[in-house]
C-alpha cells in the first residue's frame, strides 16, 4: 500500500509540473532566470559556421568524433533538422552537409563494424515519416570529413524525436526518443551490406521527451522528459527513476539536450540543457547530486547560447583551445544569421563551478 501510495505521489508530482512548465515558459525571460538558482558565466571558445536554414529554428544537436592522434582534427556532427547533416572541423567550418531531410538529434560511435571494416557510426532520428519513426546511419570517414548514407532502420509507430548510442556486451545500440516519450532500444547490426535492427527493450515516459544520453560504463540511459525533468534508466530496467525535476530551479522547462562527462569507473557530471532560463545544470556522479548551473554568455568575439535545444561533452584532449574537453551547446539565437553551434572549453565550466 505504501509503495502504490508513494508512486501515486510521484505521477501527481510529475502531472503538475507538465501542467505547469507551459505556464511558467510564458513568464517573460528575465523573470525566469530571476528565480531559479544562480547560474555561473562561462564564454564560448570557437563557434560553427551557420547551419543552411535561414530564420527558422533549424539547428537542433550535436556530436563528436576526436581524434586520438592529432586531437586538433577532431570532427563535429550537427544537424539541421529542417534539412540534414553537417560535419564541422574544430574550427567550426563546414566540412560537408548530406541532405537527409528532417533529421532531429544525433549521435556517434567508433570503432563499430560497417560493412566488413571498423568505422564511424552515425546515427540520426529520422522524422521524415512523422508516423513511422526511423534511424538513419551513415558512416563518417574521418580523414575527408564525408558523410556516406547506409540506410534506415525502422524506430517504431511514431515521430521521432531523440536518440543516443550505448555500447554493451550485445553490441551498439540506439536510443530513440519518440515524441510522446515512448523510447526503444534498438540493436543495431551494420556489419553487412544492409544495416539492421532489433527492438530490444521498451520503456515510455508520460510526455514529450528529446534529449537523452547512455553511460556505457554502467548501462544507465538519461533522458529529459521537457516539461517535468531529468530521469535515468537502469541497464534492462523499464521503470524511471527522476534526478531533477523540472521545477524552475534548478531545471527551467524545457528540459532538452542531456550529456555526460565520464571520469573513473563511475564518476563524473550529467549535464542538461535548462532551455527556459537558458543555462545547463550540472549534477554529479554517481550520487546524481545537483552541483550547480553555468550559462554560455556573450564574449569579446562570439556570443552566447539561447534556448539551447541539443548539447554534448566529451572529455579528453582536443587541442591547445580545449585541452581538458569539449562541450557543445546549439544556439537558438545566434544574432541576424541563421543558428549554430557554440564551443566551450570544458575546463572553463569546471573552474567556473568548482568541480574537481
């Protein structure tokens, strides 16, 4: 009884904060970062070139390949989801666009079999069918930045939305974020000349959901539901359990992008894009603790983020410009062009925080 009374306390807690988000999201702006929780400033290092989709909310998330050997040549992945796929060098030029369409999020994995050979796998949530979900996979060569289109996968009755790799023991899988929260495992097999997939597990959240991220570490899936909050998934497991509510505090709806800075065995920092109050919270691992929030602003040269849709974070070394990582925020109002994608040094956000 106890248990039933205890869920039933966390749906009413969770169905009020989904009608309330739209509420608060039309409270004006300055309002809303007024009271939530204080938010440190961080300034961008290096910025992408416009995605092709003038006056229009077009960019939407990114990925990243680095490069182990000459960390400088690392590739980024970002889309333009009333168009295709982009691929930027750090420098934030274009390096090539495929034009598939209406693709939402991304995401990336190597050293993944692709038709025989070890490659790049990209995979993007396909909403061209806004019916019929589908994962579409290409292979990015990482030496002439092209971008070579493998095929769909089909994702399930629905509109794509979301997706995030994890790797485990049975392979690569993608995660697609339908959006009605409704999310599959997909088993993906691209060693043979035609990718396909398995649906391997099924798990729903109540509302509209987007951003997510794996920690192939210990199995753990994280996803944004965007009007109630954060929530993670155990390996096989199909119940949610909530890290961060959406509450206007520390997470200001829209919950979007998700990304995971890993460190050790099983430490490190979740990050999720507050796109109400344009910032990202930060929460720590493994206790999923709140740590803190950060805010990309304007600098001498490049301007800050807004209403960031997708983020992503990879540590390591990428260069004299991001020695410690890298993380990508998407800008929902990069000035009188068309939207990008902001570069911050990870190393910024840490002194800027305090962490360790």
């Amino acid at each position: 009884m106890r248990a039933l009374l205890k869920q039933g306390t966390i749906l009413a807690g969770a169905l009020c904060l989904a009608a309330c988000a739209p509420v608060e999201r039309e409270i004006p702006i300055a309002q809303r970062i007024a009271s939530a929780n204080p938010a440190v400033s961080v300034t961008a290092r290096g910025e992408t070139e416009p995605v092709g989709t003038n006056n229009a909310d077009a960019a939407d998330d990114p990925a990243i390949w680095r490069n182990a050997v000459n960390p400088a040549a690392s590739l980024i992945v970002g889309t333009d989801k009333k168009a295709g796929l982009y691929v930027y060098g750090l420098d934030g030029a274009k390096r090539d666009f495929i034009d598939a369409g209406r693709v939402n999020n991304v995401d990336l994995k190597a050293d993944v079999t692709i038709s025989g050979a070890p490659g790049i796998l990209v995979v993007a949530s396909d909403r061209n069918d806004v019916a019929n979900a589908k994962l579409a996979l290409f292979r990015l060569d990482p030496a002439s930045a092209k971008l070579t289109a493998l095929g769909t996968i089909a994702g399930g009755a629905g509109e794509a939305y979301g997706v995030c790799l994890g790797r485990d023991a049975q392979g690569v899988s993608a995660y697609i974020v339908l959006k009605d929260g409704t999310i599959h495992q997909v088993l993906i097999d691209a060693s043979g000349a035609t990718p396909t997939g398995k649906t391997v597990r099924t798990m729903k959240l109540g509302t509209q959901s987007e951003g997510c991220v794996v920690d192939d570490r210990t199995g753990k899936l994280y996803v944004a539901e965007e009007d109630v909050g954060l929530w993670r998934f155990d390996a096989g497991s199909t119940s949610p359990v909530m890290i961060g509510a959406a509450d206007g505090k520390a997470i200001v709806a829209d919950a979007e992008g998700v990304a995971l800075a890993a460190m050790g065995e099983t430490g490190g920092y979740v990050v999720v894009s507050s796109q109400g109050d344009n910032a990202y919270t930060v929460y720590s691992l493994p206790d999923e603790r709140y740590v803190g929030r950060f805010r990309v602003v304007d600098g001498a040269s490049i301007g800050g983020s807004e209403e960031t849709d997708g983020i992503e974070l990879m540590l390591g070394d990428f260069g004299p410009a991001y020695p410690g990582g890298l993380f990508i925020a998407q800008d929902g109002h990069n000035g009188a062009m068309a939207q990008n994608f902001k570069l911050v040094a990870w190393a910024d956000i840490v002194a800027a925080l305090g962490l360790n």
